[in-house]
C-alpha cells in the first residue's frame, strides 16, 4: 500500500474547524491573502514567523497555482482512495519539514479534516520550497455527492515557529475513469481498487 493513501482522514472536528478559522482570520490581517505574505518580514523576538503558502498542482520543476474555481481531478488509487493530486508552494520556511492541516468544506454540506505530519519541503530556485504530492483525501463521503461540486479547501502550514494559510473554493470533477496502478509500492497481488471496472491509465 502507498504510504501517502495510508494519510487518515476523519470526520470534521468543532475544535480543529475553529483552529482553522482563527488561523486564516489572522493570516488574511491587513487586507492580503495568506499567499501574499511577504516571506522577508522576518520575526522580531516574540513575533510570528509568517509562510507564504501557494495551492497548486505538479512537481519542483512544474508547479501550477490553483486559482479560485479551477477544476480538480479526483483520482482513483489503486488502493480504492479517492484524492486530490496536488502540491504547496511555500516561501520563508526555516526547516525543510512541515506539518499540514486541511479541512475541505464541499457544497453538499458535507466537511473533511486532514492532519498530514513532517512533509517533506523540496528547495528550489527562487527562494521557495514544494511540498509534492500533496494528496487530499475525499473518501467518508460518497462519491455520487462529490463529484461535480464544489469544495473549499483551506490549508494551514506550520513549523514549530512560523505559520502560513490559504483557502481556494475548486469544483471537483472525475472526468477520467481510470485507477493509477503507479501508486502503490507492490502491485503484485489484485487490490480491492478495481471493483467499480475502472480501467488502469495508460
């Protein structure tokens, strides 16, 4: 089994919901969007060390911001895990790990938390690091509610001292039908991912 399909996923929590909320509030002071902190502000003693955080998709060489109302494919893994493929863009991290909270808001009412401990930050040119494989699980909820939504995505970042946030409405979309057989580690025994008949991508 991938290690990234094995991320937990739980149902919505008033405690983080209201984390989350004060965190975006107090990123979005000033007027500007958690992306748009500037991450040469450095942090005087007793000051927050503040991230730029940019949502987007690809890797270190081809990354993609997500603007708001872009489309997001989900993807079928071969473990039977529906996701969102995606990647963060961070400016004024200290340390090359992160941790990341995700609550996912969809149109239908229904909402999803996601902790994602010690991710690994990839530098590279232009004073920023990638966070690849940024995967968002959507499966505690059916799929027949998902698909063709919309879903807000609001996502923070921290570091034992510094904090960044972002949110992005996106509509979620399953326009190929195919599992990705690549994301698993041993592939050798037939996975429980292909009962729905869905065709391995090419």
């Amino acid at each position: 089994m991938d290690r990234r399909e094995q991320s937990s996923t739980v149902h919505a929590c008033p405690v983080l919901r209201c984390a989350l909320v004060v965190l975006l509030a107090a990123a979005c002071a000033a007027g500007c969007s958690p992306a748009d902190a500037d991450p040469d502000d450095a942090a005087g003693p007793g000051e927050e060390c503040k991230l730029g955080v940019t949502l987007g998709t690809g890797d270190r060489e081809r990354f993609t911001a997500v603007e708001e109302g872009d489309v997001a494919e989900i993807v079928l893994g071969f473990q039977g895990f529906r996701m969102l493929e995606l990647a963060l863009q961070v400016e004024g991290s200290p340390v090359d790990e992160v941790n990341v909270i995700t609550h996912v808001s969809l149109s239908t009412g229904d909402e999803l938390d996601q902790r994602d401990g010690r991710m690994p930050l990839i530098e590279v040119d232009g004073g920023h690091s990638v966070l690849e494989d940024f995967l968002i699980f959507i499966n505690d909820v059916p799929a027949v509610s998902v698909i063709g939504s919309d879903a807000t995505l609001e996502v923070i970042v921290r570091t034992d001292d510094c904090t960044g946030a972002l949110s992005r409405t996106v509509e979620l979309r399953d326009d190929d039908d195919c599992i990705d057989f690549d994301r698993v580690f041993d592939a050798s025994v037939p996975d429980a991912g292909a009962v729905d008949m869905s065709l391995a991508c090419e």
